[in-house]
C-alpha cells in the first residue's frame, strides 16, 4: 500500500468508525474495506499521490471481496437447501438449553440470514448442530420395501429347485 500521510489523527479515527467496531469480531467487510480506500484516498500526499496502479490494485481487492460473500451467501442458501426434507437436531432459539428435532421442512432467506422451518420453528442454520439423511422410520421403511414377500419367497425357493 502507498505511503499516507495524515494531518489528524482525530479525523481519521472519525471516519473509519466502522473498522472499529468490525476489528473487535476480527472481520473486514466491504463497508471498512471502502471506508479504509475512502481515507487513504483523503489524506493522500498531494506532493505524491497514489500511484493509478496501486489504486486499481486496491478496487481489485475490494471486488475481490465482494464476489467471495456473495459467493459465501449463495453457498449458503444452497446448503440450506440440500437440508430440506432431512433430519436435524438443533438448538432452540428461544431456549438454547434445549433442542429441537424434526425434519427441515422449508428454507426462508432473510438479508444474509438463512433460517430452516423445522416442526413449524423457524431455526437459523447456524444452530443445526447435526443432520441426518432420514427419520429412522424412513430407513426401516425403505428396508422393509425391499425384503422380499412371502409369495416372492416361495417362487425364488420353485424356481431354484426346479434348476432354473
């Protein structure tokens, strides 16, 4: 990065609040990252300014970052949705002493929030502590289909007599 030259500390501090408060979770989002262009920019050496190449370096990044959470938020939505109709266990967002259970009935998408409906409690994605791929009746179901009836039997057992 260039060289900045600041007049005053006070402005600085001023204008880049949100790098503040963004510091203290340890993540910079599109918002400090403009605001921290915006600064260098302002208090730039007009005796040397920043080179043009620094400066689409520095809007590269910024799209850069961008394009990764909107990719983050799309991978998001679509694991979200790879989870309808599957079994999670989850804490209660009303009382995260307890749990829920339950299939995924839907996906509901609120800003960068995704929430699954999951035995008509809306729970954010974030507190699905475990997911499984069918409710155990399901499974002992889909066994049961497949074990051959009584009739079925009796034909394998004919036939395997009679050499065929």
């Amino acid at each position: 990065m260039a060289d900045m030259m600041v007049s005053s500390s006070t402005n600085v501090s001023s204008s880049t609040q949100g790098l503040a408060t963004s510091s203290t979770k340890n993540v910079l989002g599109k918002q400090e990252f403009l605001n921290l262009l915006v600064t260098q920019l302002r208090y730039q050496d007009p005796l040397k300014p920043m080179e043009d190449k620094e400066f689409v370096a520095q809007l590269a990044q910024f799209s850069a970052l961008e394009q990764m959470q909107n990719l983050n938020e799309s991978f998001e939505l679509l694991k979200a949705q790879s989870m309808i109709g599957r079994y999670v266990v989850a804490t209660n967002p009303q009382d995260s002493s307890k749990q829920i259970e339950g299939r995924v009935e839907s996906v509901k998408v609120d800003g960068s929030k995704v929430y699954l409906k999951v035995n008509n409690t809306e729970i954010s994605s974030e507190n699905v502590k475990e997911i499984y791929y069918a409710y155990s009746e399901d499974v002992l179901s889909d066994i049961l289909s497949k074990v051959p009836s009584k009739e079925e039997l009796l034909e394998i057992l004919s036939s395997l007599q009679k050499g065929e």
